[in-house]
C-alpha cells in the first residue's frame, strides 16, 4: 500500500511540473523610486585609468554604484562596486584625453539614480612606455624582442614578417607578458634578409605605433640528439639511480623517471658531461626543466637551474679537469612573473613548458662535447633535474 501512495504521489508532483509556468528570476525587492546622487565626486589619475572616489547616498537599499563610460573604439563599458566601497576605477584608456563617465546609485531592486556626470584625464597608457622602450634585434633563426614594462601590464608583442611576396604577415606566434623585463625570440625564419614588425596591444585593443626593422637571422639547425650519448670523467657528479642521463634526450619532456637528475647530496657546484655527436659552432640550448608534482606541475622550483654555467670542448682531458674546456656562457634562470618561490603564473607555466632557451655569443670555437655546471638550484643547493635538452648551432 505504501509503494502505491509512493507512486501516485510521483505522478502528481511530475504532472505538476508538466504544467508548471515559465518564471523569470527578478529582483526580491521592489522598489521602483530611484535612490539619490552619489556625492562629493573626486577623481585620481592613473596610467590608462582614472580611480574615482564619492560618498553614498543614504538608501539602506543601496546594492551598489557603477560607472558607464566609452573607450576610443566606441566600447562601451561598465564598473560596478559594492556599497560596502568608496571608489572605483575606469580604465583601458589609450589616450591622455579627457572622457566622460557617468556614476549611478543602483539599488536592490535594480532601479538606478540619476546619473553624475565628470570629466577624468588618465596619464599615458603603459603600451606608449613600453613601445618606447622595444627593440628588435637578429637571434639565431629569428628575431629578438626587448622592452621595459615597468609598471607590469598584461600586454601582447604582435609579431609580422615579410612573407615571400614581400607582405607583412603575423608570425605563428606572438608575445603575451605582464613581466618588468620582457626578452623573448620569435624563430622559425631562415637566415635571409627581411622586413619584421613588432606593435604593442593591450587588453582594451589600444595599440601602439609600429617598430619596423630589415634584420638577416642567424644560421642554426639542431644537432641531431640521435649522436648524443653520456660521458663520465673523473669529477663528474653522480645521478640518481633511475635517472640516467640518456634521460635529457630521449624526446619525453615532462615524466618521471625521464629526466636526468643528479646526487642531491653532493651541495657544492656539480657538473655532468655529454658527447652531442658531431664538432658544431653552437648557438644555443633549449633546456626542458623537470616540473615538481607540487599544485600540478611547478617550475623555477626545486631542482631546476638557476645558476649555472656551459662549457664545451672538442677534446676534454682525460683527468675530468677543466683544462681544454671554454666556457660558452654563464646562465641564470628567469621567472617571468616574479611570483614567490614555488607560485607560478599562466605565463610562467607557458614558458618554462616551451623550454627555457640560453644563447651563445656568436664566434665561440666549434665544440663536440658539452658540460653542464650547476653553481645553484632555485631551491638553494646545487643539484640539477633535466627533463630534455636540444642543442643548436652550425655543424657545416
């Protein structure tokens, strides 16, 4: 008897629901007269932006104020900030022109006062400091990009190349960095003269001016990892016993146990020496640091480089020492957020996931074996965790 009331029970909550009226979800109050003027309007200008302080009106309905304004595009935008504030920034300004914005009360009922109507005046967008600020220069098989964001702003790089027709086209990638010190390289390009341009975006679509340049990239090809194999001299350092280092070159970039590693015990500089195949003028490495399964994966942490050095040679003593070895640069790691140790941005993510890329100065003698030297790791010691290595240059 009981499953039969169950059952009539559900057939009429579900025809209940059959005939159910479509709602509109509304305000819980209702409350049509509009509530007062925001007071005494004061404004501070900022780099793209303006921060606008006021005193409420006395509603105890008040929700919150807004600010409508338009961009230079013709955008229109809207900022809202909760009752429980005083002020409120516009921003995604291009210019250093006066704009109009108008602050409303709105209140729980979703009934808005009388607008107040001023004038704010931003200071220069961050993308006029930085596009003053960029340079372009050759790198091998591309270009390299340098500016100074001194104020941290999310901006893109867009990047254009002259095709084979002579047109500028979008290169395959561009830059997106909130970093102070932003240097990156865009390769892909053969070592022929063309036309490259860079112009400064940000997130409003305010653009700077555009940088022209005719620059010839360096030569470079990768040296095939399929000539690399491991040395060990006297003084080369020990590596943890499932991390041999046929690790750095066997094409899995981000999985345990594929990755060299070396002894975390020894905490002076350590070294280890790999033969790459083949005598070559080298330009650079492109280093794949091991990510720590820490919140996900984790880079600039732990046993990744930070310090360190580069030396090469075409015939190393027998004895390990370092005589008959030229060192072909000295390196150190770079976080481009600038975040605290062991937090990493999306960009931080997206870079170290790319490979971390250390250039040569051009002239270095042609070189057949490589050492790596840790001086100290991002954790503080000197042990090293490699998850993959490629090395370029010209073996012609």
């Amino acid at each position: 008897m009981m499953k039969l009331k169950i059952f009539l029970f559900s057939l009429l909550v579900l025809a209940g629901l059959g005939c159910a009226k479509e709602t509109t979800l509304s305000p819980l109050e209702s409350n049509g007269t509009p509530p007062g003027k925001v007071t005494n309007v004061q404004w501070a200008a900022g780099p793209g932006s303006a921060t606008i302080t006021y005193a409420l009106p006395s509603d105890k309905d008040l929700l919150y104020v807004k600010a409508v304004y338009n961009l230079a595009s013709g955008r229109e935008m809207e900022v809202k900030a909760s009752y429980y504030g005083r002020s409120l920034m516009v921003e995604g300004f291009g210019d250093t022109e006066e704009h109009e914005v108008k602050l409303y009360a709105v209140n729980r009922s979703e009934v808005a006062s009388d607008p107040v109507t001023i004038k704010v005046k931003p200071l220069e967008n961050p993308i006029w400091g930085v596009f003053r600020s960029l340079s372009m220069a050759p790198d091998f098989s591309g270009i390299r990009i340098t500016a100074k964001n001194t104020s941290k702003a999310d901006l893109a790089f867009e990047v254009f190349a002259e095709d084979s027709t002579g047109k500028l086209k979008p290169a395959t990638n561009n830059i997106y960095s909130s970093a102070e010190d932003v240097a990156r390289t865009i390769r892909g390009y053969d070592s022929i003269p063309r036309r490259f341009a860079v112009t400064v975006r940000d997130r409003w679509l305010n653009y700077s001016d555009t940088l022209f340049a005719h620059l010839t990239p360096y030569y470079e090809t990768e040296i095939p990892r399929s000539g690399f194999r491991a040395v060990t001299l006297p003084g080369d350092v020990g590596l943890h016993k499932d991390t041999p280092m046929p690790g750095m070159w066997d094409g899995i970039a981000d999985w345990w146990p594929a990755v060299t590693m070396t002894s975390s015990a020894v905490l002076t500089p350590q070294w280890i020496t790999f033969d790459i195949g083949k005598l070559a003028t080298l330009s650079r490495v492109l280093i794949y640091d091991y990510g720590e399964y820490i919140n996900g994966r984790t880079y600039f942490y732990a046993g990744n480089l930070f310090d360190f050095e580069i030396w090469g040679s075409n015939n190393p003593p027998a004895d390990g020492s370092f005589d008959n070895w030229i060192k072909l640069g000295t390196f150190k790691s770079v976080k481009p957020s600038g975040t605290p140790y062991g937090v990493n941005t999306a960009e931080d993510l997206e870079v170290a996931r790319a490979g971390l890329s250390y250039t040569f100065d051009p002239g270095m003698p042609k070189v057949k074996y490589l050492r790596i030297k840790s001086i100290k790791n991002w954790q503080g010691t000197t042990y090293f965790a490699i998850a993959e290595i490629r090395v370029f240059g010209d073996p012609r």
